[in-house]
C-alpha cells in the first residue's frame, strides 16, 4: 500500500497582495509525501477559498484518500479516478497526491517529469511576474523593481484601473497582461479594454463574473485586445463552452486536479483552437516547477507563485532572464532548501 502523509505550511507573502476580491498575507498551504520502496514523492495544495477548500478540507481528504491509493504508483489515471469517486470537487487536494505521484514514479525511472512527458524543455515560455492591486504610484514602483521580468502581470478590478496602467506604462515598457479576477461589469469591461488599447496590453484575463460566459463573448466582440478565461475555467466540460466566448484559457494545477487532468485539459482547449496559458496561486517551488514541467505545451506561463514570497522551503525551476528553466534532477526536479 502506498503511505500517505501531510503537513501545513504557512507561505508568507512579501508584500501583501492584493486582488479585486480581497487582500492576503499568508499563503496556507499543505505538502504531502507519498512513500513506496525506499522513494518519496512530494506534492502540495494551495487551497482557494474561491474553490472552495481550506487547509482543514485539504487535510481531511489526504486522510479519505489515505487507503485507497493502492500499491501501485504508476496507475495514476486509476488512482485518480477513485479519487473524483470518493468525493468531487477538492481540486488543490487532488492535485497534491498526483504531483507526488508523478514526483515519485519520475524518481523511481530516474527520469525527470518533462522527460517523461516527451516534452522538450528548451520550449518553455518566459514567466509574468505579478503586480497585486495597490495605489498606481506603488504599482509603478513595483513595475520599477520588477524591471528584470520582461512581462507584467497586473491586477485590477479597481476604480483606479486606467490611473494604474498608465503609471505602469511611464515607468515600464515591458509586456503587459492585465488581469481583473471577475471585478468588472460586461459593460465596464468594454469600456476599460478600449481605454486601455493604447497602452500595448497582450490580453486581459477574466473581466467579468466566472458564471458570465454571455458577457465574456459580448466583450471579445466588442474589443480588440484577447479575452483568457480563469475562474470561468475549472472543469474540462468548460472548454468546449468557452471556445465561442473568449481568445484563450488559463489552466492550473490547483483547480483542476493536477497533472493529469491539466493535460487533458491543455489538449481539449488545443482542439477548440483556443489559446493556453499555465497559471498559479501562491504556491512554493515544490507545485510551481511541477506545472512549469508542463509548460512547453502552452503559449504564456504565469508561474510566479513562489517569487512572492519569502519563505520558499523548496528550489527546482529558475527564472533565467525571464525564460522558465528545468531542473533535470528526476521526478519534479525539486530540492529541499538547506537551513
Ligand atoms: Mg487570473
């Protein structure tokens, strides 16, 4: 039987940071180990209240799915089914037992993940960096700091949004995403993407409400700057309601399962022509270079989650002038930080 354990761990921010929906200083998260045969796979939750999961629902599932991994870590479509059996939803939970899974088959073949994907990892993207919602003079000051990222994640979703971007755009000449976390009417939203348009921004992600798939397709046909779905896309079965409504999607581990379903879901959103983009939460280096494994299949990485805070335990992908680089140790590449 494999053995499965877990523990919180409290992810601290740099700076608060701050979305349309609300404001965090910590991260709590959990990492989980599961052993077979002398290996051990790690994985992590970064649990969203969004999504509806909490430290607590986390834990309390690693123990519901303690005895029913099997003895077999390679099955993980089996495993991962019985898991979506057992209980739905609980995706960041989900998404730590099947990162500690592919860490530790990885490991046992001696073969790193991008690898065992057949993935070449000279093909990742560069990284945004993410800018939180603050006043637009310390945005721009943020952007000021954040000059060795070629490309700027900003959130908005503020009454200050036009004030923000143009302070950016004074300071940075960096590529631009804008990122509203549902903050803004359909209407507002045509309003601001026009009002922006003279600013240079490479898309705007999830303007509206996560349920508005009307007002999303009413704003990609009301604009010229790509509409990428977020919140609006969890589920595999969004992707083909998506595909009429907006220019692309952003897919993470965390509330999708992990590894396995992402996948799925990166080929399914390939077939509906729409565009792919690997995101993150606040996550450490352990589920932030799992999902930079995947990257060389998608067109934008927003994998900046462990650059944000302080108290990172873990090393695997490096920021190399902006482009993601693998590690090439086996399984997800990832070491314990000594000390
Ligand atoms: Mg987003």
């Amino acid at each position: 039987m494999l053995h499965i354990d877990a523990k919180p761990i409290d992810l601290k921010l740099s700076t608060p940071f701050r979305i349309s929906r609300g404001v965090q200083a910590i991260s709590p998260n959990v990492i989980v180990q599961i052993n077979s045969n002398g290996y051990t796979g790690y994985g992590e939750a970064s649990p969203s209240e969004y999504y509806g999961e909490s430290v607590e629902t986390v834990l309390a599932c690693i123990t519901l799915f303690a005895g029913n991994l099997g003895d077999d870590p390679f099955l993980i479509e089996d495993i991962m089914g019985r898991l979506d059996e057992i209980i739905r939803l609980h995706p960041s939970a989900k998404a730590a037992v099947d990162m500690a899974l592919y860490d530790l088959i990885g490991k046992i073949l001696g073969v790193p993940l991008y690898k065992l994907l057949g993935l070449n990892p000279k093909h990742t993207p560069y990284t945004s960096f993410t800018i939180g919602i603050d006043t637009p003079s310390n945005m721009a000051k943020k952007a000021l700091v954040a000059r060795d990222y070629p490309i700027l994640k900003i959130k908005v979703g503020t009454r200050n949004d036009l004030a923000i971007i143009e302070a950016i755009r004074e300071v940075s000449s960096a590529i631009i995403r804008v990122d509203a976390n549902t903050g803004w009417t359909p209407k507002e939203a045509i309003r601001m993407i026009n009002a922006l348009a003279p600013y240079n921004i490479e898309f705007v992600e999830q303007p509206v409400p996560a349920h508005d798939l009307a007002g999303l397709k009413l704003i990609r046909e009301n604009v010229a700057i790509p509409i990428i779905a977020d919140e609006s896309c969890v589920a595999i079965e969004d992707i083909p309601r998506l595909a009429e409504c907006v220019d692309g999607v952003n897919l993470k581990l965390m509330k999708s399962n992990g590894i396995t379903n992402v996948l799925k879901m990166i080929h399914v959103a390939r077939a509906h022509n729409l565009r792919v983009m690997l995101g993150c939460m606040i996550e450490s280096s352990l589920a932030i270079t799992a999902a930079a494994h995947l990257t060389p299949l998608v067109d934008y990485a927003d994998l900046d989650g462990n650059l944000l805070i302080d108290n990172d335990p873990y090393e695997g992908v490096r920021v190399v002038n902006g482009k993601l680089e693998l590690p090439d140790a086996p399984g997800l590449g990832v070491r314990a930080v000594q000390g």
